[in-house]
C-alpha cells in the first residue's frame, strides 16, 4: 500500500521539476528507504521464528522496495537513464517476487490444507468408528457438540446411558453415571491444573467399572472438552483373576514347601526311633537289655516329643483356620505367669552356655487372658532365643506395662533374623534357612502360631532386628480385667513343666548326650 501510494505521489506531483519539490522528494525517498528495511528487518525475524516461508518474501520484497527508493533518491540528484531504469526495474523485481512467493505459498497452503483434510478426516473417523469408548466432545459447559457412533449405538440400551439425553444442544449431566461416586470438584480442579482427568470409577448399582477421561482443547478461542467414557469391567476381572492365579500358585508353592518340610521334620526323628527300636530288638535277649533300653529312652522319648510338638502346632493352625480355637478368658497375673515360664527354662538354656534374666516394672499385675495361650506364646519365643542364640550370650525377659498395654518382652543376641524375610516372618511356614541341611530344626509354623494366639487374645507382637545380631519381640496385650457382679475373680496358673520339655524338644544341643552315648 506504502508502495503504490508513493508512486502515485511521485508520478502526479514531481514533474515539472522545482526546487522545493526536489527537497521533498530527496526527504521522502530517504524515509521510504528506511521505512523498508525496518519493515523488511520485521518480516525476516518473524519468519526466523515462525518458520514461515510468507513472511520472508514479503521481507524481500519490502527490501527491493527500499533499494528503489535509495534509486530513486540518486536519480533526483542525477537524472540518468541508467538509474531511472534500474529504479523501475527494481520495483517491478519487488512484484514478481511478492507474486511468486504469493504463488508458492498458495499452493504450499493447498496442499497442507489437502493433507490436514486427510488427517481431519482421518481423526474424525477414528472417533467416530471407535468401537471401545463413548466419545463426546462438549462446551466448556458440557453442552453437546458432538457424539461418536459407539455413544449413539449405546444411547437408551446401555445400563450407564440410561436416563440421560444425550442429544446435540443439550448438557451433558456427568454425575448422572457416577452419582455419588464422582466428586465434580475433584473433576475441574484437575481440568484447571493439569488440562486433564481420568479416573477408573467402580459403579455400585449397575457392578461395573467405568473408565472416564477428559481433556480441555481450544480452537479459535473456543474451549472444548473431550469426554470418553468406556467399561473397563473386563479389563479388571481379568486383572483380578491373574491376580487370583498367582496367590493359587504362591499358596501352591507354599503348600509343597510346607509338606517338604514337614516330612523332613517327621522323618528325623521317626529315622532316629526306628534306629533305636532296631538297637533294642536286637539286643532283647542280652542279660544287659535293660541297660541298653535305659540308653536309648531318653532318646525314644526327646523324638516322640518332638512329633507330638509338630503333629500340635499342626491341629492348633488348622483349629485357627476354621474358627474352632478360642480364648478361655480369666484374670491371671500377668507377672507370674512369664516369670514362672522364663525360671522354667533356665536349666535347659544353662546347657547351651546362656544365660536367662528376667525383669519387670510391676511385682503382680492381673489381667484378663488365656494363661494356656500365654505359655504357648513365651515359649514359643524363649524356645526360638534359646536355638537361635550360641554359648555366653543371653536372653531377657521383660514386662512393661501402662494404663493402655501390657508388654512382654523377649530380647536376645543371637544370629537375628535376616532384614528381607522380617516382612513376612509371622506367615506361615516362613524360615530364614529352608534348606534341609539347615543347622537349626523348625517347622516354620512357630511364629505364625504366636501371633494368632496374640490376635485372638486382642493383642499386637512386633519385632526388632538388625538382621545381623539379636532380636527382639515384643508382645502388647490390653490391661484389662474381667469383672463379675462388680468383683474381680483372680485365678491361679500352673507352668506345665511337660509342655516346657516338649517345646525344646527340637533343640538338639539340650540332648547332646542323650543323641551321642
């Protein structure tokens, strides 16, 4: 425009030639010249910038117009034929390379319009032939723009449609699908942050689970949102039925290493009964067969323990497992109890070189509990303290006790209990060693058993180790009494010294002698 109004100027008012005129024109001429770089300068950033090819040729083009007005401002001081015509040339070099680039770019624009058509077509049928999600594009306000096939196949039939009307024009009533499980705040604070949202969104009423996503896109300073709904309810069956095939599996692998163990825990001691059954049937005409007998029924006697010990703890866990195992409740003193089970086993830990202490923050303390489970539970733990711990070291008994719990504490500096197994050392049939030339015997039923017994008693157990020197438990059971007509009945217990002996029976070192004379 600059362009044509300047040689509509210079052609109409320049000649005839005077003074004044000529000042004028040397002026003009200069500030078009100017003029047309900085706005050539322009057009070549923009171009740098937006990488379009448009804008460099109107760069060039302005740059060729500058050229003729610096042309033009020479010709008025020189009025040659040669400047005049380069003038002219330079301005009509200016056109054809705006026509060109106009040129170029057009057809440069048909054809991306042509491959975008293609792609925008392309798109559009992909939503719309989508046979997997209910896609609806809406307003800002939800008001329904558009809706793919899949949605009007599904409109009035399907069970998450039903009651809605969806019909172009209307809004879209979202939460009529989730109700109260979809939190709408939720929804746009996510949309406001992140432009975005998905969530899978279990449906009560109808026993499936949604998957429903939005997105935020805008054209032409419009805003749209995409909605996508879709049931996912087969997607997580299947998730959950794999899940369902690796617990089978893991409990499969469990089982067959529970039966291997335990045929091994079996097997040694009926290997050392028929042994010495054989010894004896051998030797029952000897005149010295009673001597021989008293040799081996020490031994006869540990192993049978020590089957009756396991066959036991298998019937209490199958008892637990179908409900058949309860507490039987009185008042007992908590103090007597852990304490006459701790004195209980000094003797036989003195064998292996340890040494037991036992400590506590109250002399009696009554509280409501199943003293046989009591007795199950501390040697259970005194028994693993004792196999698990080498010659000098020792072990501590300790009750600690508030207004809340009651704390009985089982501390040694054994070998500890390895840091990746802690996690699941209270699972059934869990060892730190499960090979069968493991130096300690144990079924891996033990702690398993504890804790049911302190769970059904109300009652928590925790451990502490380092994996590397000594362990810690400590079981908490609730300070409470049991009260009958506003009294309170207290019960005696007594240590039952047989179950003492049969719970160490599978600490072989207690019965070195009985294994090796």
């Amino acid at each position: 425009l600059i362009t044509f109004i300047s040689i509509y100027i210079e052609y109409k008012y320049m000649y005839p030639y005077n003074e004044n005129i000529i000042k004028f024109y040397k002026v003009y001429n200069i500030f078009l010249a100017i003029v047309y770089i900085i706005i050539a300068f322009r057009f070549f950033k923009k171009s740098f910038n937006k990488k379009e090819y448009i804008y460099s040729v109107i760069g060039s083009s302005a740059l060729m117009f500058s050229i003729k007005s610096i042309y033009d401002f020479f010709y008025i001081i020189n009025p040659t034929e040669e400047i005049g015509l380069t003038s002219t040339s330079t301005i009509f070099l200016g056109f054809i390379i705006f026509i060109l680039g106009l040129f170029i770019e057009l057809s440069r624009s048909i054809k991306i319009n042509r491959i975008l058509d293609g792609q925008r077509s392309l798109f559009i049928k992909i939503i719309d032939e989508n046979k997997h999600s209910n896609i609806i594009i809406c307003d800002e306000n939800y008001k329904i723009e558009y809706k793919n096939a899949k949605t009007i196949e599904n409109m009035g039939k399907n069970h998450y449609f039903k009651d809605l009307d969806i019909e172009i024009g209307k809004k879209f009533d979202i939460a009529k699908i989730y109700k109260e499980n979809l939190n709408l705040k939720e929804i746009e604070y996510e949309m406001s942050r992140y432009g975005c949202y998905s969530k899978d969104i279990y449906i009560k009423d109808i026993d499936k689970i949604l998957d429903i996503s939005i997105q935020t896109f805008e054209i032409n300073n419009k805003k749209y949102k995409v909605l996508s709904i879709k049931d996912v309810s087969e997607k997580y069956e299947l998730e959950k039925a794999l899940l369902k095939y690796e617990r089978i599996k893991q409990e499969e692998k469990v089982k067959n290493e529970f039966f291997s163990n335990i045929s091994h825990e079996l097997k040694t001691p009926l290997n050392i009964i028929y042994s010495a059954n054989q010894l004896l049937s051998v030797s029952v005409e000897k005149s010295n067969f009673k001597e021989i007998y008293i040799k081996y029924k020490d031994c006869l006697d540990i192993n049978c323990k020590r089957m009756l010990r396991l066959i036991d703890n298998i019937v209490d866990i199958t008892k637990l497992d179908v409900g058949f195992k309860c507490p039987e409740f009185d008042n007992y003193n908590i103090v007597k109890i852990v304490e006459d089970m701790t004195l209980s086993v000094v003797s036989y830990a003195n064998v292996k070189g340890i040494e037991v202490l036992f400590d506590t923050d109250v002399e009696e303390l009554d509280i409501k509990c199943d003293p046989d489970m009591i007795e199950r539970i501390v040697l259970n733990l005194l028994s693993n303290a004792i196999k698990f711990s080498e010659e000098g070291s020792s072990i501590l008994v300790e009750i600690l006790s508030n207004k809340t719990w009651v704390g009985i504490k089982v501390k040694d500096n054994g070998i500890g209990i390895p840091v990746e197994i802690q996690d699941k050392i209270f699972d059934r049939f869990v060892q730190g060693d499960k090979s069968m030339r493991r130096k300690k015997e144990g079924s891996g039923i033990g702690l398993s058993l504890v804790k049911s017994l302190v769970e059904l008693m109300d009652g928590k157990i925790y451990l502490e180790s380092d994996g590397k020197s000594g362990t810690e438990f400590t079981v908490l059971l609730p300070n409470k009494l049991i009260t009958e007509d506003e009294k309170i009945v207290h019960k005696d217990y007594q240590v039952d010294l047989q179950r003492i002996k049969l719970e160490l029976s599978d600490i072989y070192e207690l019965y070195h002698d009985e294994y090796v004379r």
